[in-house]
C-alpha cells in the first residue's frame, strides 16, 4: 500500500524500506526528512495468509501494535501528523445495532491479527495528531498476490459473503486527503455500500475471463474443509468521520466495476 501511494504522489512522497525497531530509528528517519506527516503502511499479515498470525502471535503484536506504538512516540516528540492504515477486519458480522459500523463502534476481533490491530487502534486512538484509517479487503486495477480480485478467482471454492470493501485507487486519493488536512480520529475509508463475492466475481467474468468457474461453499464449510483456521471477518462499515472533513469515497458497485475494467485492460497487456 505504501508503494502503491508513493507512486501516486511521486516526489511529494519519500518511500522508507528501513526496518523499525526502536523510537531512534524514527527519530533518525524524520530528521533525515523533515516530513509534513508520516503514513504508517508497516505492518504483519502473515503468509500465505492471516492464519499464519495464529501461530506466530509475538511477531503479530511487534508488527501490528508495537511497530505503530513506537512510531507515534516519535511523532508526538516532533509534533509531527501520523496517518496509521488499520483495519476493519476488527469487525465480525452485524452491528448490534442494526446499522453498518460506524467508527467509534466497540470492535469484536477475534484472530490475534485482528486483536493485535484493535490494541493499537485503541491506544493509538487517544493521541492527538493521529488518524486511523481503516481499509478493507482491498480492490486494485494492478493484480497482485494481495489483491482480493486475484485471491477470489484463485480459489476453487468460494463463500459467498456480503461485504464492505476498499478500492485501492479510492484509498490513495483518500489517504493523500487525510495527510493534508492532518485530520485526526478513525476513519473508515471503504467505499459506500456493499458488494458480494458473486457480484464481483460476476464482473470478473464479464471482463477478464468469460471461462471462469468456482464453487459457492458456506462459511461453516470454509472451516470444516481446513481451508482456513478461523472463520474470516464479514462486515459492513460506514464512515460518518470523512464527511466531517468534506471526504467522499465512490459508491462501491461503480468503483468496483472501474477497477475490474481497468485490471482487465493491465491482465491482457501483461499476456500479450
């Protein structure tokens, strides 16, 4: 992700692949720099996928709540903005309240990456000069490994799940939003709406292979099967924080069907 938007914005960004370890070496960082704000795309989500979190729960918490921890440490030393991209796996089903969730709501995680992202959120989120930025299942016009378009026609077997979900190119622009007006709070930076596994696989039938086939399972048998450890977060979000910064996602099932077309266009160019 951190690439993705370092390409976008070209020199108004400086990519660091330096590995974190202590608040020294983002001190150092900062004074080499002098950044506007810092985005936080650091993280652990285990592979080949999150159930590898399960077995490795030390090096989940360094990763996904300490790592954050200590790079806001130095940011508050040098009043410097931290856009941080969490989570809204933290979320597992339907709202107790009926509705989608909305940012300040409770959390419910249950996987240790999904626990390990809530922690930091939690602290992360009584900071002053802090946004949390909150994707999910991400959608890009690029295939990547990491892309749920690629993970979705990967698989043999399919759950057919309602979902809330982030478009890539949507969350760049977003994101670049959130640095300049150093907006703090947690955000939910999924785009409006919903969308199933059949809708967008649907389109991907539609515009990259007419010959694709899967089989629809139930969750339940996504488990019993060991095709994974836990059952995967399903949720709805909705973000009320963006609007009172004068932010808007597209609506998803538009945003959906231009990042396909496009993934497409990049899929067949890369085969010819």
């Amino acid at each position: 992700m951190g690439g993705r938007c370092a390409e976008k914005w070209g020199d108004e960004a400086i990519l660091s692949n330096k590995f974190i370890k202590t608040k020294k070496d983002v001190l150092d960082l900062i004074v080499e720099y002098q950044p506007d704000a810092i985005l936080n795309a650091a993280g652990i989500v285990g592979k080949p996928n999150v159930d590898w979190c399960e077995t490795h729960q030390i090096e989940t918490i360094q990763g996904n709540t300490i790592l954050p921890l200590t790079i806001a440490e130095a940011c508050q030393e040098k009043n410097i903005y931290l856009l941080h991209i969490g989570t809204g796996c933290i979320f597992y089903g339907a709202s107790p309240s009926g509705k989608p969730w909305q940012e300040n709501d409770p959390a419910n995680p249950i996987a240790v990456y999904t626990r390990a992202k809530y922690a930091a959120d939690l602290v992360l989120s009584t900071l002053p000069n802090i946004g949390i930025a909150r994707i999910r299942m991400p959608i890009d016009s690029i295939p990547t490994e990491a892309n749920l378009i690629n993970k979705l026609a990967s698989f043999a077997k399919v759950i057919d799940v309602e979902n809330s979900i982030t478009v890539v190119e949507d969350m760049i622009n977003i994101f670049y939003e959130l640095l300049a007006k150093k907006a703090e709070g947690i955000f939910h930076c999924t785009n409006p709406g919903s969308i199933t596994h059949k809708e967008i696989m649907s389109l991907y039938k539609k515009y990259v292979d007419s010959n694709h086939s899967n089989i629809w399972i139930t969750e339940d048998e996504l488990v019993d099967s060991g095709l994974t450890a836990k059952k995967r977060s399903n949720n709805i979000m909705q973000s009320n924080n963006l609007e009172k910064y004068g932010i808007k996602m597209p609506e998803v099932h538009g945003a959906v069907e231009n990042a396909m077309k496009k993934y497409a266009e990049l899929k067949n160019k890369n085969n010819s």
